[in-house]
C-alpha cells in the first residue's frame, strides 16, 4: 500500500488542475424562479458545492435544495440563480472559483443565502485513486465501471486483502498519507472560502454542511472509527467558524443516527456510491431548517 502514495500525491495534484470552471449548467435543476410569491423582499439562494450539493442520486425535486428552495419559498418570493455546483470538487479547487471565477463571483455577490456543501472529495479522490492502482488500473483512464469489473473478477479474499491495507494505512497518520492530506487541506481551505464569499458580498448569510461518514460501523468497524478520525478536524474547522453571517448545518451527526441517508459498502461486492439517498436528502433539509429563520437572511 505505501508503494501507492508517491502516485496518488501526482493523482490528486493533475485532478486539481483539470480546466475546473463554473458555469450555468446546460442541463441541471428547475428554474424555480417563476413560482415563489411576488413581493419586494426577493430572495436569492444560492447553492455551492460538489456533487451532494449538485444533488446526485436523489430523484428529481428530492435534492436538499430543491426542498430548501420550496421552505424559503413560504418567507417571501424566492430566486434561486443558479446552482454552481460541480461532481468530483474538493475544497481547494471551490476556493479558486471563488477567487478566480467570474461567474460563480457574480452569482455570489447577488445571493441572500449560500449553502455550501465541500470536503467530501478531499478523502474520496484518495480513497477511490488508491483502489485503482491496486488493481492496476490508471485513474486518469479508466472509469468505475471498470473497477468494479476488475474488483468482481479479483474475487473477495483479494478485496478484503486490500481493503484490511488500505485501513492499515490510515492508523498511520503520515504526512504523505493522501486521506490525512485531504483533511489539512480542507482544514487550512475552509476559512479561506468563507473569506473570499464574505469578501465578495459582506452580507449573505453562509449554511455550511458537515461532512457525513458513509461508512457503515456494523459492516466496518474500525474503518469507520478511522475515517471519522479523520473527519473530525475537518468539521471542527466548519463549527469553529460560524459567525454573525455562517451558521453550520450538522449533517455529520444526523446521518450517524440514520443509517438509511446513505447506501455505501465496502462488503464484497463494494457498491460505491457515497451520495444521500433521497431520505438523506430529507435529513439534510432538515438540518438547514434547523439553522435560523429565513427571515433574517433578508
């Protein structure tokens, strides 16, 4: 397993710099605009993030911003803009939006409301690259489909063989560990994206999502001990810096007290998909509303 991480460092460094640019999305959520009430207090929402916040794996209408939308909806009209949101986006490549991005700038200098949901990535690109390698595949070519192919034909002893060195790994938080990277990263980044918003527009209000472990304590233990080790400094960070204008949403320990928010293994055979279920989505919306009363975001 170590002979993997002088790879995986030049894997999360080519990742990073790959034309990442935010744009209104040709195909993405409803425009909602039309529909709230008419009123002079206009409300906009903005949504920023990665692919939770772009809300895959939840039908259509059943993403938490789609049922934040429809809350804030019944304080006054309600716009939501656009959702710059972006699958595969950690917390590095937000903030160079932020400082870099003239698009995703204008949509944040023109929102009431912002909630944000980043980090995830920061661990998974390592996590997933890491999988690859071991079974020989080039993470830059080949897709999922194909490790799962590779993963079903190595067979289960293989799977828990790596899996047991991958945990191995992480008891070891050495600098070079990619995980362990991805949560400093996070942790140094996330006061810095809630700087550059609040440079941008001093007055919207931030909702910031803690980032949830999907790994199942039942099915693995000690696996899941160690990733929430190493997300603890990453949703200190978020809580240390709530403030007058960012306000945190505490998805982290809703979805411990739920084990159906998420649909993640690492059984053999593995199902890799860490995105909310549609009932995790209906937690999520349910930790926003939890934060403040909408109408002090006017």
């Amino acid at each position: 397993m170590r002979k993997i991480l002088a790879v995986l460092l030049v894997l999360m460094l080519v990742m990073s710099v790959t034309g990442l640019t935010f744009a209104r999305p040709a195909v993405g959520p409803p425009d909602h605009a039309a529909s709230g009430r008419q009123n002079i207090d206009s409300l906009t929402y903005l949504n920023l993030g990665d692919s939770i916040a772009y809300g895959m794996s939840s039908d259509p209408g059943s993403s938490y911003y789609d049922l934040y939308y429809e809350y804030l909806e019944d304080f006054g009209a309600v716009s939501l803009e656009n959702v710059f949101s972006v699958p595969g986006i950690t917390s590095w490549e937000l903030l160079g939006g932020l400082l870099c991005d003239e698009n995703l700038q204008a949509a944040v200098s023109g929102a009431d409301v912002i909630t944000v949901s980043i980090g995830g990535n920061n661990l998974m690109r390592g996590m997933i690259g890491a999988l690859f390698l071991e079974y020989d595949l080039n993470p830059e070519e080949d897709n999922m489909e194909k490790l799962m192919e590779e993963i079903i034909d190595g067979g289960e002893l293989k799977w828990y063989m790596i899996t047991a060195g991958l945990t191995e790994m992480l008891q070891d938080p050495a600098p070079d560990c990619p995980l362990w990277m991805g949560s400093n990263q996070f942790v140094e980044d996330w006061p810095m994206i809630l700087g550059a918003i609040h440079t941008i527009n001093p007055n919207v209000h931030v909702i910031a999502l803690t980032i949830y472990n999907p790994i199942d304590k039942d099915e693995a233990p000690v696996f899941q001990d160690l990733i929430e080790e190493i997300l603890e400094p990453m949703n200190q960070v978020i809580r240390e810096n709530q403030g007058r204008r960012s306000s945190v949403a505490n998805v982290h320990n809703a979805f411990k007290r739920n084990s159906d928010a998420v649909d993640f293994s690492v059984a053999y055979p593995p199902y890799f998909d860490p995105h909310p279920t549609n009932e995790g989505h209906q937690i999520i919306f349910e930790e926003l509303m939890k934060v403040r009363n909408p109408m002090a975001f006017r």
